[in-house]
C-alpha cells in the first residue's frame, strides 16, 4: 500500500515537474499569460507531493502523528495560495480583457492532466482511505483542483479560438475558488487527532471528495 503511495507521489511530482516546464517556456514564447500561469501552478503541486512523500517514508508513532498534522496544515496553505493566484490571474485577464490563447501545446498539456489527474487522484484517495493517511488525502484533492484547472484552461483555449469567449476561462477558474477555500482552510484548522475526519471512497461518499466525523463510541 506504502509503495503504491509513493509510485503516486513521484509520478505526480515528476509529471507536474516536466508539465509546469513545458507549459511556462511555451508560454514564454507564445506570449501566453495563461500558460504560464498553468505551468506556475505546478510548483504548487511539487511541493505538496514532496512533502507526502516525505510523510510516507516516516514509520507510524508520535513523530509520524506531528508530521502528519505539519503536512496537512501545509497543504492547506497550498489551498489558499492557489486560491489567491486564481483570483489575481482572473482579474488580470478580465481587466486586460485577455483570454487564453490558441495553443497547440497548451491544449495537449491540459488535455493529459485532464485524462490522467482525475484518476491518479481517486487511486490516492483510495489508498489514503486504507491507510487512513489525512495528508495523502488532501494532497489527491489538490491533484484533482489541478485537473479541474487543466478543464478550464482546454474550455478556454478552444472557446477563445473558436467563439472569441476570451473571458470563459478566468470565470469558470473563479468558480473553483469557494472550494478550493474550504478545503484550504479545512487543513489549516486541523490541530490534533480529535480534528481527523473518517475517509471513504464509497460512491455516497464520492469516491473519496466528501469527509465524515468518525461515529463516537457509546459510553
């Protein structure tokens, strides 16, 4: 189970590694603010799964349980700065009246996260949820908010290109931010055992995307 998280884990860095280089020099070269905004928002993701793996690595016991509790608190954090880069790249493109532009290779990079991101991370939230690993978690959520972000950008690169909606792609961005928050802030706030929520990947509890309050014992 271990080692699954961790072939997860390095896939995931060693991806948006080579994602987040090829979308900012494209971007740099076509001029592409969106792109490179796309391919700054991997470093984010690095850093996340980095960290998880390093948490993966430690045996159980109360150092495992304090590095546990510093990962999801970081990752949490993470939330928020992708929250806050979101909302400043989408004023920008709305007040510059600037979409995201026609690219071929953008389209292909947004297009494999969209395949590929979704499915890594349900295998996570599956692996987190037998292993009870809260970081793994939040860290697979993080790898679906940049999947969601890949959709938005393929919508906007191919509604810019073909109906000149330049705006469609910094509106639908926002429209991820109220979650992206939510879970920021839920990571944040976890202080102790008595905060960790009961992981599931049932489909009522979508595969892993909802958290529940483990039942307490009757006393």
């Amino acid at each position: 189970m271990l080692n699954t998280a961790r072939f997860l884990l390095l896939f995931t860095i060693l991806y948006n590694v080579a994602e987040g280089t090829i979308a900012v020099w494209s971007g740099v070269v076509a001029g592409s603010f969106a792109l490179v905004f796309f391919g700054a928002d991997s470093c984010i993701e690095v850093a996340a799964a980095s960290l998880v793996l390093w948490r993966v690595g430690i045996k159980d016991g109360e150092y495992a349980e304090a590095v546990e509790q510093r990962v999801v608190r970081f990752i949490g954090w993470t939330f928020i700065a992708l929250s806050t880069a979101i909302v400043l790249q989408s004023a920008w493109a709305l007040s510059e009246r600037s979409g995201a532009e026609e690219s071929l290779v953008g389209i292909g990079l947004a297009l494999a996260s969209v395949i590929l991101m979704p499915l890594i991370a349900v295998w996570k939230l599956r692996i987190a949820s037998q292993g009870n690993l809260q970081s793994l978690a939040i860290e697979a959520k993080e790898s679906l908010a940049c999947a969601i972000l890949s959709l938005t950008l393929l919508i906007g690169l191919v509604a810019n290109a073909a109906l000149g909606w330049w705006w469609l792609d910094a509106v639908t961005a926002l429209l991820l931010v109220p979650w992206l928050l939510r879970e920021g802030l839920g990571g944040i706030r976890k202080t102790g055992p008595s905060d960790q929520l009961e992981l599931c990947t049932c489909r009522c509890c979508w595969f892993g995307l909802k958290t529940r309050r483990p039942a307490r014992s009757a006393t």
